[in-house]
C-alpha cells in the first residue's frame, strides 16, 4: 500500500494508537483542598494513560469521591458511578483514557493529590464520557 493510500492521519497518535500507550506517559502533577458538597473537574493538558488519586485530610472521617463526570450529570453519578475514598493517605490508580476527573468532598473538607501519565494525544481528540457506567 503506498504513502498516499493510507487513511489521513494514520500511524499517528490517536486514542486507538497503541503506541501512543505503550511510552512512558508525560508526567502531570496536581492537587486541591476541598469544601464540604464541594466538586473540582481536573482537566489534562492530554488524554491519561493512568490517574493516581491520593486522599488527604485530617481529623474526623473524610471522605472524598472519584468519577468521570460531575455529579450534577445525572441522579446516578453520586448514587452508582463514583468511588470513595478515605482521606487518610488512601490512594487509587486507574488505568483509564480520558481528558478530565471529578473529585468530590464527601462529607467535610478534604485534600487530594493527583498523578496523571499523559499520552501525546491532544484532549480535543478524547468523547465524552457518558452513558452506562458513567451518567446511566
């Protein structure tokens, strides 16, 4: 097959380009303290190939949430589509593509801190996020 045969963009990064998974990911490092009912959207500067979520808090029992999407999309994102840490050191990877995360404090003030490998595939390329699983 020649050069000009090949379907524009082909061999190049992409969300289905193993490649683009395979390197070592560009490191992304960030991080909040949050309000009680307070949710924070972290969006990538490119699609993750892996989040680490680390909890952090002190004193009482406090809780932070993980998901997709923000709660305000759908009734069941708080209810079924979000996991739950406690913000004692706790921590969580997700092997996981996409371009944004919600973190959520549960029940009172809460920190986190956030590791993401990026892919060189650019956030624009990366659908939402929606359906069974995420807002169903």
């Amino acid at each position: 097959m020649s050069h000009s045969q090949l379907s524009p963009g082909r061999g190049g990064v992409g969300l289905r380009n193993v490649g683009s998974y395979q390197i070592s990911g560009q490191p992304f490092v960030s991080g909040s303290t949050l309000l009680n009912g307070e949710e924070k959207c972290i969006s990538f500067p490119g699609v993750s190939k892996s989040i680490t979520v680390i909890a952090s808090g002190s004193g009482g029992d406090p809780l932070i949430g993980v998901s997709f999407t923000s709660l305000s999309a759908s009734a069941t994102v708080k209810t079924n589509h979000r996991i739950t840490m406690d913000s004692n050191g706790d921590s969580m990877t997700f092997d996981a593509k996409c371009k944004e995360i919600w973190v959520h404090a549960e029940n009172e003030t809460s920190g986190f801190q956030l590791y993401v490998s990026l892919t060189s595939v650019p956030p624009g390329r990366m659908y939402e996020l929606t359906g069974s699983g995420f807002t169903d």
